[in-house]
C-alpha cells in the first residue's frame, strides 16, 4: 500500500465542497492543476474561489500570507467571493472569509 501524498489527503475535502458548491452554482468545478498556480484556489465557481485546507491537527489556523495568497491572484473588481475551507484531524470542517463578506452574505440573506 502506498503512503498518502498530499493532495491524496486533501482531495476528499475538495471533493466534500465542491458537491456543496454545485448544489448552487453547477458550472462549480476543481480548478485545473489545484496547487501549481495554474488556477486560483482549489475550487473555481461564477460565486467564489476556494482554498482547500486539511490539517493534521486539532487546532485550525491559518497564515495570513497563505491568506493574502489567495486573495493576490484574485481579478480586479471581482464579485467573487474568497474563502478557505479548513478540516482538522477529527474531520470538523470549516469556512474562513474576509468579515465584511460574512456581512455581505448575511444582508443578502434577511433582505430575501
């Protein structure tokens, strides 16, 4: 049996958002060379572009410049949203986004 690399680790956390996103947006779809900056993030959709993340640990944090990463490749005035989807060890699953996307998203949301 061969050793899990790590994009083999990650794939099922891509895979796990990407059938969520689809759920909303079906053009939803993996971005082409995900990790070799042929495409931004792991994840490319008409809503949003994201970062993959599994982790290893309990804990779940990011650095900012993995962040700023990611939001760097994104096209001028775009109305995409930027997040990252991070999964720890015990395979709890999480969304990071800027604040004032969150606010955003949340107006949207009581205005319909």
């Amino acid at each position: 049996m061969r050793n899990k690399t790590t994009k083999d680790v990650g794939a099922k956390l891509e895979q796990y958002i990407l059938t969520k996103v689809k759920e909303i947006d079906p053009q939803a779809r993996l971005s082409r060379g995900s990790g070799c900056g042929n495409d931004i993030g792991d994840i490319t959709s008409n809503i949003l572009y994201c970062e993959c993340k599994k982790r290893n640990t309990e804990s779940i944090n990011i650095k900012e410049s993995t962040w700023r990463h990611l939001i760097n490749q994104l096209p001028i005035n775009t109305q995409k949203l930027s997040i990252m989807a991070l999964e720890n060890k015990n395979n709890k699953r999480f969304i990071v986004l800027e604040v004032e996307d969150f606010f955003k998203i949340l107006k949207k949301y009581y205005e319909n």
